[in-house]
C-alpha cells in the first residue's frame, strides 16, 4: 500500500494526474498479464519444436487523434491484436464472474460474509478493466476496440464459463 502510494505522489509530482496513474497501473498489469502468457506458449511451442520466434517491427507513427486521444489520457484499442483478445477476454470472464457471484448471493440467499472476498476481488478486476469495457460497448472513435476482437473473445469467454460448469 505504502509502495502505491509513493509510486502515485512520485507520478503526480513529476506532473502527471491520478488518472494517468491509474492507467500507468492498468498497463503494467495487462503487459504482465500477456506478456507471461505470450511467453509460456512461446516457450512450449519452440520445445515442441512447432515454432521458432521472430521479431516484428510495427508502425509507431501517430496521426492528430492519436495524439489527442493520449491528452485525454484514452487507451489506443484501433488495431486488432492477439494482446487485445487475450485481455478482453479476460475482462469478459472477470464481468461474468462478477454478475455470477452477484446472482449467487441474490438466488441463494447465502450470507455476504461467505462470499465478500469474491465479491470484492471481482469487483476490483472490473473496476481495473472499464477501459476495455469502454473500448467495446461505448466508444465509436478510430481507438475502440475492433469488433473483430470483441466477438472473438466474447466467444472464448462463453466457452470457457460453459466449461466451468460442466
């Protein structure tokens, strides 16, 4: 808690805004998340002797609205990306998980006290995820996420619940 609280004085002294923070926050933990993904898979992958890594080099251009987008201190979700699939598909489990556990606590009349830590823990990975949230149902600009990612991951997402209560 401490170390948050620093990390967030330091960011804002240095002359950026909470918000800004927050998203700093929010990248460090979708970067983790993929990134160890993307590694392990990569990592079997080559020991199965299926595929070998190779380094792409993107475009880092940015036009007008780019930049205006990261005054307004908005997430870029225009280009389909597997990083993007991964993550809002995780933010779909974490939303269904959450109304899940909701519906649980509404149906079932179990008390709070078994249940607050889910509830909480949800809670939290759908506040962090309202971006991405933002990026699929909300926004229409150039940035929000493509609908190509969102269906995909929506599927993935209804798979994966399915299989868990199987």
């Amino acid at each position: 808690m401490a170390t948050s609280a620093y990390s967030a004085g330091e960011f804002i002294w240095c002359g950026g805004t909470l918000h800004g923070w927050w998203n700093d926050q929010r990248m460090w933990v979708y970067k983790r998340t993929t990134s160890y993904l993307f590694g392990f898979l990569d990592n079997i992958l080559r020991l199965l002797g299926i595929s070998k890594s190779a380094f792409v080099v993107t475009a880092k251009v940015a036009d007008d609205d780019v930049s205006k987008r990261y005054e307004q201190e908005l997430m870029e979700f225009g280009a389909p990306s597997p990083m993007f699939t991964i993550l809002t598909t995780l933010a779909f489990l974490n939303a269904l998980s959450f109304i899940g556990v909701l519906l649980k606590l509404a149906m079932h009349g179990q008390t709070l006290d078994q249940l607050a830590m889910q509830i909480v823990l949800c809670g939290l990975l759908v506040c962090l995820n309202q971006p991405l949230y933002e990026g699929i149902f909300i926004r229409k600009d150039k940035a929000k996420m493509p609908s190509s990612v969102a269906y995909k991951s929506a599927v993935f997402a209804l798979v994966l619940c399915s299989l868990a209560y199987v």
